[in-house]
C-alpha cells in the first residue's frame, strides 16, 4: 500500500522465546510414558499376586481331601495252600496292603532314591518341580510329573491318573493338606499300596509275589531296587517280558543304588557286591479256573459259616487265607477224577455223559483238616462246588451210622437179642419192618434180591436195605439221627428224619459233611472238628480260628466195630474194588434213588475219603438218572466211585508204608482177617468188585450151609457172647431152617423164632412173653423228635452199652453222656 493513502504498515509480532542456539545441546525429555507403564505392571502384578493368595486360599478352603476312589481300596484275597503255595487271587485287582513296619528299611530307601530322595525333609508340593517339568515338557524333553511322593499318593489314592488341569489343581490342594494333616510314614506307606508296578501287581507286596515270588518283608536290597526302578516305567522295565530294555532298566536300576549311596542308605561295600536280581517269568493269571474257583469258594464258606470274619468284610479284600489243602493230593484226587471219568466222557456220542457231575473231599482224621478237594470240571463252566452241596442222597453210605447207633446204645433185636455184627435178620425184599408204629414200611432191596437169613456183617457188604431199615427200628430212629450229627453230619441236613427210612440215606448231605462223619469213625469215635483253614491274616493281624479240640462222641468200641464191619465191605462187598488202594482200608457204597447219585465214602488209617458222582442237566439244573454214563449200564458206588477212591487214596499215600487198623471192638466180635486171606463163605462175592449188585450170594453159605458146619453153636441169650456165634432175629411167619422133609413151618404172626441150637444143661424160663397181638413188639416213638438225646441211654430191650477200654485212657464225652448237636460246618 502506498503512503499517500493514509494507512500505516503493519509488521509482523516477534516472537515472545528467543530461538534456541544450536550450538547449545538440548534439555532430555521426560520419560512419562514408561513410567506410567511400569506403574500399570507394578498394579497388575500385585492384583495377580493377591488373586493368587486367594485363590491359594479359597482352593485350600474349598477343596477337601474326598474318600479313596474304589480301585485305590480294592484288594484281592490271597489263598494259599498249606506249604505256602498260592491257589488263587479272588479278586481283579491284584493287591495286598501292608504296614510300613512289614517293609525292609532298605527297599523303603531303594523307592526313596528312586523317586523323592528328600522326602522325610521336603514339603507335600514342590512348585519348582512342577515349573521344572511343565517346561520339559513344552520343549520336547518328555512328560515328566514334577510331583512329589505325597502328590503320586493323591494321584493313586484320592483322584486318578487322567492328565487334567482340574485333576492336577485339586492334587495340589489336596496333598497340601495331606501334608499337614498325615505323618510322613502314614504317606509312604499309602504310595506303597497304591503304586503300580506291571504285572497286574498293585502295591509292594503283590510286586514281590509277581516279580520274585516272595514277601514284601522278604525282599533284599537289590530287588527293592529294581521294584523301585519299576515305578518309572513298570512295564518297559519289566526284563522278563521285554529283554530289548534290559541296558534301560539296568541303567535304571543302578540309579537307584548310587543314590542310596549318596544319601548314606548303602555302603559302598554294598553297593558294589550288589548283582542285578533277574525277576521271575511272568505267570499269566488263571483266575478261578479249574478247581481253583472251588477251593475258594468251599473257604469263604468255611469263613462265613463260622464266624471267623463276615461276608461284607471278606469282600472287601486284603486276607491272606492258609487253607489245610496239600496241593500233591489235591494233584492226586483231580487226576483219578480225570482217568476214571472225565477222560471217558464222549457227551457228543452219549448224550448221558452230559450230566455226570463228581465231587470229592479227604479229611485227616485225627486233626480234621480238609487236605484236598473237587468240586467239578471247571469252576468257568459249572458253578456249583459238587463238594459242599446239599441236594443229592447220600443212599447207603448212611448205614453205618445206624450200625454205630445199635453198637453204642447195645440195642437188642425185636426178640431181645444183642445187635452184633453176626446177628441174623431178614433180608428178603419188601418184608415189612417190625416195631414201628407209623405205618407200614417195606422198603425193597437193590434190584429187588432177597437173601433170606442174613448177618448183619453180610447185610452191611450187600447193602440190603430191609435189615437196615429193621435195624434203625430196632436201635431207635431219633438215636441214629443224633448220632448222625454226633458224628458230623449238620443237624440242619435236609430230610434227616427219625424213622425207619433214615437207614437208606434219603439225607442230602454234601461230601464234605460226610468225609468229617466217617473221619470221626475212622479216629475211633472222636471228633475232630473239620476245618479247611490253617491261617487267616489281614495286614499283619491275624484272626481267631473255631478251636479244633476233638471229643469223644461214641464210645470207641462202638466205633471201632462198625469199622471192622466196613472192613468186610472192601473185603468182599460191594466195596472190593477199593482194594486196588494196596492197603487196609474199609467203606461203604451207597446210590441214591433212581440212581440219580453214586456215592464210595472210605478210609484208612491216615485217610478218609468220600467221592460221589451225580447226574444233573446242565441246562435245566435237574437231577437225572446216571443210567449209560460212562457207557456203563449203570453206576453204583462200588464201580467208579471206588476206583476213583483207591487211585486217589493209592497216590496221596505213595510212601507212607500201609499199616492196618487198631481196633478194639466190642466183646465177642472176631477181627475181620487180613486183605487176601478171606472169609469163609465169601468165594461167591467175586461179582461184587464193581456194583451194588447181588450176584455171587452163594457165598452166603458160609454162615448157614455146609461152610459154617465147623463154627461154634450159639449161646442162650443169657450166656456169654462169643467168637463167631450167631444170633438170628426173624420175624415169626418167615420159614425155618430146612429140614429132611423141608423148610419148617412158618409161625404164628407177630412172634420172633429163636432158631439157635439149644445149648447143654438146664434151661431157664423164657426171657420174654410174646406181645399182645395190637402191640408193637419194640415200640419205637413217631413224634416230632424230641432233639439230640443221650447217646448211651437204654432203651426198655437194650443190653448195656459198651464201656471203654482201659488203654483208652479218660474218655472226654462218656458212652451215657448226652450228645449235643454240633454245629453245622
């Protein structure tokens, strides 16, 4: 703009700094920025520390220690053998917990350097650990646990091993307070139940069993050492069934042992004469297979029934049971089952072999010990233990409970005459017993035989069921049913009933009940008790066992006689075939009805045996007749059942020289002679060496034809009993002796003959008026039985009872002491 226009220039305002000289450095800046971060930092970590405290705190107070998981308390029950040997595990899980106490110091050390090495010092968590192994496991160095004893133990005992964030967050808290809560040795001892060790083993003591076939308590220190190497990798460093990893597990294993020298747990001398221990092969796991499931079942049984622990405890595992069982006779008795039937059976060919069943039991009679078993083919494939069932009839083989009842109480005939061995009773078929005022009774004979005058001896070897039922009358009915249960047969036996048919075994007592009521026979009238456990422990405690004090529960004459007669059965009775056994023995045959059984109950000396065969649908689970078994016509006791019994009896005493009974029988009873020599009149029992049949009676001629004419007369029932005379018991009606015109006439009804020879001198009035015509000759009660009764009591025509020996010493339960019932085994 010009001047003359009257305006004024403007300038532009100055600046109110000076500029800055750039000669001159500048001032630094002020870092606000970072400072403001590491201030945010500061905050959040202290609000991450305090959430963490918390955290720690609430997880402490929120998260309690929960009960053990069902497979961390899971225990098996071991069954052993009476040497040690093991039978069976009943359970799936493999373990059995131990005390601390129980574990050598020096495999407690061996599992201490391989896994914590300061654990008595160090806290339950280590977090460094835990940071340690997160890491190596992020980079590739492998999983690794960065856990402690007491963590592992929370792992195996509280929670389980899946691999969880929460899992292993509740682990800490838990063994957090496990740590405060527990004693170091308390935590130890649990890791040692609970670790795995390969081979199904959980816990020290089953790795012991699995790996060295020894006790945890048993083990030394190099195998301590390679059991803790285990627990690293269990099944990897198992060298026995992975030899291409022996350099690891030796590496391993010496490991262990360098530092239990470094911590001072093993000398160096030690540890250098240290040689690696090679673990046994591994075994695969039977289970019950075999007879095994019978064994343990026939023991929780024997356990159960006697108080010695509960069935809820049992099952809860942990018990290591010593049975009486000796595995070389259980080997014994399963092998003649398998000759004489299984190896026979063709169930394709014979649809009846598809039924057979056998069970057996060996009793020792002096102790009462069980010492082997059979309960049936495979216990996988039939579950019932054909040892301990109660639901077949025992038949014949009841009949010398009878015998023994009449030999104890001096029972007389229905004529008044004294019961012995060689007493004479009728034998013919369905004749009608005497005495018995419940009714008619007229029991038939195998397949239908008469015998006429029969001993009572020869009646026990033909198994003639009409003497026997006339003899339980004449003994007294409830009298044999409680000597039965005196004897060892359970009160509770299903159709124990007191009456005249009791002497044919309708009783359905299992064979283990019968093998203790002939072991009683067999120990002379005392009983001792079966029992089929010798030890039963849980963690170091062991439990009370029934006591096994014997008793004398019949007088031993009484016993002893009724052996010498069963001794005439093997002889030459229906029993001969036991006689392959190669040493005295004696028993009885019996067949149940409709031969849906067939039983051989014997003994020697040393040794008592029942077996039985029975026939039972597989399907259907009824009872079936055993005819064409085998392809036999059919089976009696005298047949298989005695083979089996001698093959079996001829192996579980191999070596044991045979030595014959000791007998004291009762006055006037001859000994029956030695094996071999025979009897006179027994040249026609030839046809009894496998059946119950009754071919060869003409050796009956021994006691009535031309055989006897050299034998002795008999007395008058008021003399003396003597060697080899008879006494005949007939009812009145039956024929008498032949004569030279024929057989004399028959009576009248309801009188007994005395058929003996009259004896020299004067003869003393008639000892007995006949009965009236409506009254029984011996009245025999029908009621309810009135329970055990004394065993000696006698009756209005009973002799007295026979009296114990002097050799016999005190006599615990004498001959008029009442019978008690025992208790059901």
């Amino acid at each position: 703009m010009s001047p003359s226009s009257g305006t004024r220039e403007v300038r532009p305002a100055e600046p109110s700094w000076e500029p800055r000289d750039p000669t001159v450095p500048a001032p630094p800046s002020r870092p606000r920025r970072p400072r403001r971060l590491l201030r945010r930092l500061f905050g959040l970590a202290a609000l991450g520390v305090l959430l963490l405290l918390g955290g720690l705190v609430a997880g402490y107070l929120l998260v309690d220690i929960p009960p053990a998981n069902a497979t961390a308390v899971a225990q098996s029950n071991l069954f052993l053998y009476r040497d040690g040997t093991p039978i069976a595990r009943d359970g799936e899980i493999d373990r059995e917990n131990v005390s601390l106490r129980r574990v050598p110091a020096t495999v407690q050390h061996a599992v201490l350097a391989a896994e914590e090495r300061d654990f008595r010092t160090s806290p339950a968590v280590d977090p460094r650990a835990m940071i340690r192994a997160t890491w190596n496991t992020l980079t590739g160095k492998g999983r690794q646990s960065g856990s402690t004893i007491t963590q592992q133990y929370v792992k195996n005992y509280y929670l389980g091993q899946e691999q969880t964030l929460t899992r292993k967050a509740k682990e800490f808290f838990i063994a957090l307070k496990l740590g405060r809560e527990k004693s170091k040795d308390e935590i130890l001892q649990g890791y040692l139940n609970t670790s795995y060790f390969g081979r199904n083993a959980y816990g020290i003591q089953a790795a012991a069993r699995a790996y060295y076939g020894k006790d945890a308590g048993d083990l030394d220190t190099a195998e301590g050492a390679y059991l803790a190497s285990l627990l690293n990798a269990p099944n990897a460093y198992d060298v026995a069934a992975h030899p291409e990893n022996r350099p690891r597990a030796l590496a391993r294993w010496h490991y262990v042992l360098d530092g239990m020298v470094k911590e001072g747990w093993l000398s160096p001398a030690a540890r250098a004469a240290a040689v690696f221990p090679a673990p046994q092969p591994a075994r695969p796991s039977a289970g019950l297979s075999g007879q095994r499931g019978y064994l343990v079942q026939a023991v929780e049984q024997y356990l159960t029934e006697h108080a010695v622990v509960d069935e809820k405890t049992l099952a809860a595992g942990g018990f290591r049971i010593t049975t009486t069982l000796e595995p070389a006779k259980q080997d014994a008795l399963v092998k003649a089952v398998e000759e004489h039937v299984t190896s026979k059976l063709a169930p394709d060919r014979n649809p009846v072999d598809r039924h057979v069943r056998v069970g057996g039991a060996a009793v020792d009679p002096t102790s009462g010990k069980v010492v082997a078993l059979y309960g049936g083919v495979d216990y996988t494939r039939q579950f019932v233990n054909n040892a301990t069932r109660r639901d077949y009839q025992v038949g014949s083989t009841f009949k010398p409970f009878v015998l023994a009842t009449a030999f104890q109480h001096g029972a007389l005939t229905q004529e008044g005459e004294p019961i012995t061995p060689d007493t004479l009773y009728d034998g013919d078929n369905r004749r009608p017993v005497q005495g018995w005022s419940g009714g008619t009774y007229d029991p038939a004979n195998e397949d239908d035989a008469s015998y006429g005058e029969i001993t009572v001896r020869s009646a026990t070897d033909e198994s003639v069921n009409t003497v026997y039922a006339q003899l339980a009358v004449d003994a007294g009915p409830a009298r044999v049913r409680d000597t039965a249960v005196a004897l060892g047969l359970p009160a509770k036996t299903p159709d124990l009933t007191a009456g005249p048919s009791i002497a044919l075994g309708p009783a359905t007592a299992s064979v283990l009940d019968l093998a203790q009521a002939y072991a009683t026979l067999a120990n002379h009238g005392r009983r001792a008790a079966y029992t089929l456990v010798e030890k039963v422990t849980r963690d170091g405690e062991e439990f009370t066992l029934p006591a096994g004090e014997g008793r004398q529960v019949i007088a031993r004459e009484a016993a002893d006689t009724t052996t010498a007669v069963l001794r005439s059965v093997v002889e030459g009775g229906t029993g001969t075939a036991a006689q392959a056994a190669g040493r005295p023995a004696a028993g009885k045959t019996g067949t149940a009805e409709d031969d849906k059984a067939a039983w051989f109950a014997g003994y020697t000396p040393e040794l008592v045996t029942v077996v039985a065969m029975m026939g039972q649908d597989p399907e259907s689970g009824r009872q079936q007749p055993l005819y064409g078994a085998l392809g036999e016509p059919r089976i009696n006791g005298g047949g298989t059942p005695a083979e089996i019994w001698a093959r079996f009896t001829r192996e579980a005493l191999a070596g044991v020289p045979a030595k014959d009974f000791d007998l004291r029988l009762m006055a006037g009873v001859a000994p029956v002679p030695p094996l071999g020599e025979g009897r006179e009149g027994d040249e026609g029992r030839q046809g009894h060496e496998n059946y119950d049949g009754h071919e060869g009676h003409d050796g009956h001629e021994g006691h009535e034809g031309p055989a006897a004419a050299g034998r002795p007369q008999p007395p008058k029932p008021w003399a003396p009993w003597t060697p080899g005379s008879v006494v005949r018991a007939e009812p009145h009606g039956a024929a008498g002796p032949a004569g030279p015109d024929g057989p004399a006439p028959r009576g009248e009804p309801g009188h007994l003959q005395d058929r003996r020879a009259p004896a020299a001198g004067p003869q003393p009035p008639a000892h007995r008026e006949d009965p009236p015509p409506d009254t029984p000759a011996h009245p025999v009660e029908t009621g309810p039985d009135p329970g055990p009764g004394p065993v000696s009591e006698p009756g209005p025509q009973q002799a007295p009872p026979p009296a114990p020996g002097p050799a016999d010493g005190p006599v615990d339960a004498p001959a008029d002491a009442p019978v008690s019932a025992p208790r059901s085994p």
